[in-house]
C-alpha cells in the first residue's frame, strides 16, 4: 500500500512510518527540517532495507507548501491508500495570556494542514472509491483543561473536521478515523520532566492506527481514544 504520513520525522509520525515501513508498505513522509528528515529515512533504510521511504520537505503551515507536497505525491504514486494528517505542534497557553497570533499558528499547523492536503489529494482517492484518513486529534479535541488554549481550539476543530469527512466519504467507501491520544513519550515531551513511563509511547499510538487500518473492507474504526494507564496528566 501507499501511505502519506506527515510530520514524520519524529514522534507518532516516525512510529507510524516504521510500522508500516516494516511491513513492506511504500511511506511518503514530510517535515519541514529536511536533515532530520533524511536521517529518518536513513534510519529506516539500515533497519529493514528493502524498505520503500520517499521524503519531501515541506512545511504544511503554509498553503503553497501543502499543494507542492501534494503534487509531489501526485507524481510520485498513482494512488494513494492511507493518507495520515499527523504533523502538528503543541503551544501551551491559555486564551487571556498567549502570545498575540499563537491560535492563527495553531489553527495553521494543526488543522489547515490536515484541511487543505485531504483536499488536494481526495479527488484521487474517491475516484478509486477506497482509501483511508486518519486525523491526528488529541485527548484536547475533547477535554478542555486550564493550559489548552489555542492547541485545544486547533484539535477541537480538527475533530470537527474529521467527524464531517467520516460522513461525506461514506458513500466513496473511504474511511475516516479521528485519532485521540493523550500524552505519549516524544519530543514534544523532552526537557518537560516528565516521566517517561508515566505517560504512553509513540509506537502505542502506531501500533493502534495500523490495526485499524488492517480491518475488513467494510468495517472502520471511527475513533481510537488511548490514554496512560494513570489517567491524563
Ligand atoms: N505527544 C503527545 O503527547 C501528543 C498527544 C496528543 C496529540 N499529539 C499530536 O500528535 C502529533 C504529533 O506529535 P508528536 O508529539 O509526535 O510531535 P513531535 O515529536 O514534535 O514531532 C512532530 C513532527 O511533525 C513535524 N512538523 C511540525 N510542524 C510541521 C509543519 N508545519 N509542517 C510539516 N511538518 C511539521 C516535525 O518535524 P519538523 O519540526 O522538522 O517540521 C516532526 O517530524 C501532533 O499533531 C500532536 O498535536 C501529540
């Protein structure tokens, strides 16, 4: 299969890309920092090498870059089968006290992403009447907290989003999954002094979205709600 990841050269994306890398499924990830983009691929080639791993740099907080990205695709494969809307960035604050233009950031990274590459690619995927979306929400796309500010007003309405998606491809037999982790072990995390084993890993989130998308044709998973074991933070 052709799977579309983005944000994919650390936490949940990488996961996700070596999941189904390893498993003999063609990746095409993107990142904004090329280098640490090209080391994930590398990584990925020395660990299974017959591995298939295109990459492309592009920054999808940007529109221009989301339709170059897109393009690229477009070129790259004929079809697509898994497109995973991953790539995203927490910004703590809160409503009266972030940074002047901190939700216009938010609603750009975390969901206008996710808007305008499902856009530009589903032509082709409904064409083919099969294919599968998942949209990397958050336990903040349905709970708010006091520190969520612009990140949960992003993943609130990129919930949104995916709810209506899973509605309007119903009759195009593509799949939508809205995936809703809670805290998992990744970058994001370092320097925060948390524990490690306190919260979820990034292959638990992987390893969540490739069984659902290993399910019979005719059945899809609509949310994948995963929280640590000791409850949110
Ligand atoms: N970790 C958690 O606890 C947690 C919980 C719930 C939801 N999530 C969500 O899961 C997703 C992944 O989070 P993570 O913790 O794995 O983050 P991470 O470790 O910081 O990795 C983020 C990845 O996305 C890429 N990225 C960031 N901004 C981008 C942009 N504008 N365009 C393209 N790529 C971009 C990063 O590469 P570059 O920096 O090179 O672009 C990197 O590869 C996010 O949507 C996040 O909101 C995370």
């Amino acid at each position: 299969m052709n799977i579309v990841i983005t944000g994919a050269s650390k936490g949940f994306g990488k996961s996700i890309a070596g999941r189904y890398a390893s498993s003999g499924h063609h990746v095409f990830l993107c990142a904004r920092n090329l280098d640490v983009l090209e080391e994930t691929r590398d990584e990925m080639i020395a660990a299974w090498p017959d591995a298939r791993v295109s990459i492309q740099a592009a920054d999808l907080s940007k529109k221009e870059d989301i339709l170059r990205f897109a393009e690229w695709i477009k070129k790259e494969t004929g079809n697509i089968d898994i497109l995973i809307n991953n790539a995203g960035r927490f910004i703590p604050g809160s409503t009266f006290n972030e940074p002047e233009g901190t939700l216009e950031e938010m609603i750009d990274t975390n969901l206008y992403s996710a808007y305008h590459l499902t856009r530009a690619l589903l032509p082709g995927m409904m064409k083919q009447k099969k294919g599968h979306i998942f949209n990397m929400c958050s336990i903040a796309s349905i709970h708010a907290y006091t520190n969520g500010g612009a990140y949960s007003i992003s993943k609130f309405a990129l919930q949104g989003f995916s709810k209506n998606l899973r509605e309007e491809m119903k009759p195009y037999n593509i799949k939508v999954t809205s995936v809703i982790p809670g805290a998992a072990y990744t970058d994001s995390w370092k320097g925060s002094g948390v524990d490690p084993k306190r919260i979820m890993e990034a292959d638990d989130i992987a390893d969540m979205i490739f069984a659902s998308s290993m399910l019979s044709p005719q059945a899809c998973v609509e949310d994948i709600i995963l929280r640590p074991l000791a409850g949110d933070l």
